[in-house]
C-alpha cells in the first residue's frame, strides 16, 4: 500500500464527470488499497479516485471515529443512490482537497446506495448519520460536484481563492 498525492482544488479533474469501472481487476484493488491508506494517512473519513487524479467511478470511506469500535473501510465501486429520505441533515463537511476548509451543507438525513465490492459482488446499504453525509459527498465527486458548490458564490469563491493562494505557496516551497 502506497499513498497517493490528493489533489487540490481548483483542479479540472476534480469538475470532471467519473467513467465506471468496466472489471474489478487486480489494479482496481490496488488502487482501493492506496486510496484508503491516503485517507487513512490525511487523516480523512473519505476519498473519490477523482482526488488521487483518477477519473473512475469509485471512493472509500470509513466513518467510524471513536478508538473503541474497530475500522470499518469500505470500497463503493459504481455507486448509485436507490433511494434518499426526505428528512434532511446539515453537517459542517471538509474536503481533503479543500483543505482546512469547513462549511455546513444540507442533504438528505439517510441515502440508500448499491455498488459492487472488491470481490465484484453486489451490495446495496442504507447509510444514516455521518456515514450518509459522507456517502453522498463522496459520491458528488465522481460526479465532479464539490461541497462548496452548494454554498452561495461568494463563500465559494472566498474558499477557492484560498485554495489557489495555498497552491501557490506550495509550488513555491
Ligand atoms: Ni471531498
């Protein structure tokens, strides 16, 4: 397991339209494999292939946070939602690729999903709590969606010139 550099917005890969995952092949699993250990490392709770720069429709994420429960990583290949609630959740969310920046979004409160493991075997959950925030967040990316789109354009654009000046310290150093 290798971690893989995460990119930062502003990034043409990170609007960019995710193509599916034709076979779980042994490169897909590596792939996974990297991504949790980037996220696990950033540290993060998610992470969309987009963000390692590859445009295919997978993510990751673990949402368990206390010490006592065991991780939970998961692997959701070619997500599809079946099914939101109507009830709605505001949570403050981050990006790894949005770094240090925090801002509350509404969505819905619960969200069905089915996707295919890394055994290619089907399965189809339904996630509450942070778990559904944090599905559907991850599940924008492939659809080159980001938090901040669905804040007013000042606030985005406030946040995206924070992102490129950070990018230019970092090109710097
Ligand atoms: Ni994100």
């Amino acid at each position: 397991m290798t971690t893989r550099p995460i990119l930062i917005h502003p990034d043409p890969r990170l609007k960019t339209v995710a193509r599916p995952v034709d076979r779980v092949t042994p490169e897909i699993g590596q792939l996974a494999e990297d991504m949790l250990a980037t996220m696990y490392a950033a540290p993060g709770i998610g992470l969309a292939a987009p963000q390692v720069g590859v445009l295919a429709r997978l993510f990751v994420m673990d949402c368990v946070k206390d010490k006592e429960t065991p991780a939970r990583p998961m692997v959701l290949i070619n997500p599809e939602i079946t099914w939101t609630s109507e009830e709605t959740a505001t949570y403050e969310e981050g990006c790894l690729s949005i770094p240090e920046q925090y801002a509350e979004v509404t969505r819905p409160a619960k969200v069905r999903m089915r996707w295919l493991d890394l055994d290619g075997t089907t399965r189809e959950e339904e996630f509450d709590g942070l778990w559904s925030t944090c599905a559907q967040h991850e599940f924008d990316h492939l659809n080159g969606r980001l938090f901040i789109d669905y804040l007013g354009p000042i606030k985005r654009q406030l946040i995206t010139r924070r992102m490129q000046k950070l990018k230019r310290e970092k090109a710097r150093a």
